[in-house]
C-alpha cells in the first residue's frame, strides 16, 4: 500500500507520492502502474518528492516521472501542484500566504486598471489574473540562457500572440 496525494489543474492530474512517508518503489513499471486508468490509481504522471527533508533557503528537490515511467524533466503544472502540496503542510504554510499575496496584488492592479479605464470594464478578473499567471509561469519554467530566444525574443512573441492574436494578419504573406 502507498500514500499518496492526488491533484489535479489545467487538465493534467500527477500523483504526489512522498518518500518520507512510503516505501513506494520509484521503477518505471510501478509508475505505469499506479498512473494506469484502469488498473491503478489513474494520472499523467508522478512527483516524488522531497527528495531530502525540506530546510528554509534551500530549494526542494523532487523527481517528475511521465506516466509511462520515463524522466518529465519539468511541468509547469506539475510543479505549482506540488508547491501546492508543500502549501498545505503546516510548516509550509507561509508558501500559501505568499501565493494568496500574489494574487491579491494581481486582482488590486486589474482592478484598479478596469476602474480607471485602462482595462475593459468586461473583464473577467478571475479568468485575466490565471491568464497572467499562468503566460508568465510559462515562459519563466521553460526559458533556457542557452536556448535559441532570447528573453526579449520570447516576450515579444507572448505580445504579439496576446495582442495580435495568432490568425494571419490581413495582407501578410507569412
């Protein structure tokens, strides 16, 4: 028998499996198990993890495992679900605290922006906050220094998606 935590945002599901507190073992076929539909608990993949106990200043470390057993390397959403799971233990309760901060100052600065006619007075501040959110998320978890654009490259291209759309401008050829 495992322990197990599941949770669910933008339409993936992982499995939050802690070694403290399991003897689960991490082997592609076991998680290909337990992420099976029909004959296991049913995810998209696995966070194991903390990998060591968790102290103040140090990052946490935790395996991301595909639901065929294979290396994730990184998921945004993985990731904020197991911030989430830190979240909720007491001790990491200052995570919650910083993240409703977060929003608060998101949901301040739209409306502030909508009041002030800035921002269309329609808008949806739920649906424009997660937006926000989760675009900035985006390109900050997968931004390499090393990699083919730029900072500026990838902020523009985010711009012009949001501002242009991505249909062909009319009279472009490209």
């Amino acid at each position: 028998m495992i322990d197990f935590f599941k949770y669910q945002a933008a339409g993936n599901d992982y499995l939050v499996i802690d070694p403290r507190y399991t003897d689960f073992p991490v082997t592609p076929e076991a998680i290909r198990l337990v992420c099976d539909r029909h004959r296991g608990i049913g995810a998209d993949g696995v966070l194991y993890g903390p990998l060591e106990t968790p102290r103040a200043g140090v990052p946490v470390a935790l395996d991301l495992y595909n639901s065929d057993g294979s290396d994730c390397g990184r998921s945004g959403n993985g990731l904020r679900m197991f911030a989430l799971h830190l979240a909720e233990q007491e001790r990491f309760g200052y995570i919650r605290e910083r993240l409703e901060e977060f929003r608060q100052l998101w949901y301040d600065v739209l409306k502030a922006g909508m009041s002030d006619g800035i921002f269309r007075r329609d808008l949806d501040v739920e649906l424009a906050y997660r937006f926000l959110r989760d675009t900035v998320w985006v390109g900050v978890s997968w931004y390499r220094p090393e990699g083919s654009l730029g900072i500026d490259s990838i902020a523009a291209q985010y711009l012009s998606i949001v501002v242009d759309g991505i249909s062909p401008r009319p009279g472009s050829t490209k």
